[in-house]
C-alpha cells in the first residue's frame, strides 16, 4: 500500500504545517537576481533561496551541476553590465563603488553553496573569473542564526542579496530578513527538540 503523501502548500511549496504564506512580503525589486546554486544546498532544509524566490519575482536560479545551461546563461549576459557578488581576490567593495556605475548594472549574480564549494566553482568557470566582482566592508548584521557558517561574518544568500540591492537601488530590503527570521523561525520550532539545537 502506497502511503500518502503529507500535504504541500500549493503557494509556498512548503508542507502546510510549514506554510509561510502570511509573511511572504510586497517588494518593490526589478534589479534581475541570477543564483548559482550547488544542488546540495538546494536539499538543505535552512537553505535560504526558497524564501528569496518566493518574494523576488525577478530571481533567477539555476545549478551549478548543469555546466552547459550554465555556460548559456552567463554566454547571454553581457558581463560588463554585470556584477557577481563574490569575494574574490580582485573584488571591489560594494560601497565604495560609485552611484554613475551602480546606475550602469543590469543586474546580480550570487553563489549559494559552501564557502568552500562557492571558491571551487568560482575557479572552475572561466566567465565568472571574467566578471567585475564585488565584496561587503559593512553589511548588516548577520541575522541567520540556524545555520553554522565557517567564516564568522558570513551572510546567508538571501542576507548578501538583501544588501547588494540595497546598494544598487536604494530600496530598503529589511522585510525581505524580516520574511526570513519570521518563516525560519517558525519552522524551526515545529521541528523534535532534538533538532532544534543541532546546527550546520
């Protein structure tokens, strides 16, 4: 006997008991959002980027297993127009960039996996060594509690995509972290007690 399958918001895509419809916000973004993303975060539960799709129209995700959707997508953008979100070692700080070039960007580019796997896919495509990279001196605070991260002043993606628009438009993303901090933590506590204090 097939066992049935426990119930999926059919606007949110969680399951019902973790639907977090009623903090989806209103956003006003049209700056396009491409993420690049490792296929183990896309199964990691405390991953980020299902909120953010869920509250920026304009995002874009695609895997970074699909080398040749991939290397179609960056082929299409026009890689001076541009930025990847990234600390690379030739990065530029993001608030020291001037408003002229801020206003000449057609949109973002972002890394969701481990550091250490953003690093490996950053070397291993030729385009994003290509493009103009810029890194964060003083973003927020790091809100995204549920989750271990190696490098202490890490953001979540969604945190780091928060701030990079705000810096490019000057609209204010705080209720895209409030969206966060308020669905994570109600789904975290409907998780047994003994997850809740294991982090990763």
């Amino acid at each position: 006997m097939c066992r049935s399958r426990r119930p999926i918001c059919e606007s949110c895509s969680f399951l019902t008991s973790q639907c977090v419809c009623q903090w989806i916000p209103t956003i006003n973004n049209a700056l396009p959002v491409l993420v690049i993303q490792d296929p183990k975060e896309a199964k990691h539960a405390k991953n980020t980027l299902k909120l953010m799709r869920l509250a920026l129209p304009s995002l874009r995700c695609i895997s970074s297993e699909d080398s040749e959707e991939l290397r179609g997508v960056l082929d299409a953008l026009s890689l001076d127009r541009w930025r990847l979100v990234f600390p690379s070692e030739g990065s530029i700080p993001i608030e020291q960039v001037s408003i002229e070039e801020k206003k000449d960007v057609d949109g973002i580019v972002l890394i969701d996996a481990t550091w250490r796997k953003a690093k490996r896919l950053f070397w291993s495509v030729p385009k994003l060594q290509e493009m103009v990279s810029w890194h964060f001196v003083s973003p927020p605070h790091n809100t995204y509690t549920i989750r271990k991260s190696p490098r202490g002043e890490a953001l979540s993606t969604l945190e780091a995509c928060a701030y990079a628009i705000e810096q490019l438009t000057q609209n204010d993303m705080q209720p895209l972290r409030d969206f966060m901090v308020s669905a994570q933590s109600f789904q975290w506590r409907q998780q047994p007690a003994d997850h809740q204090h294991r982090k990763s």
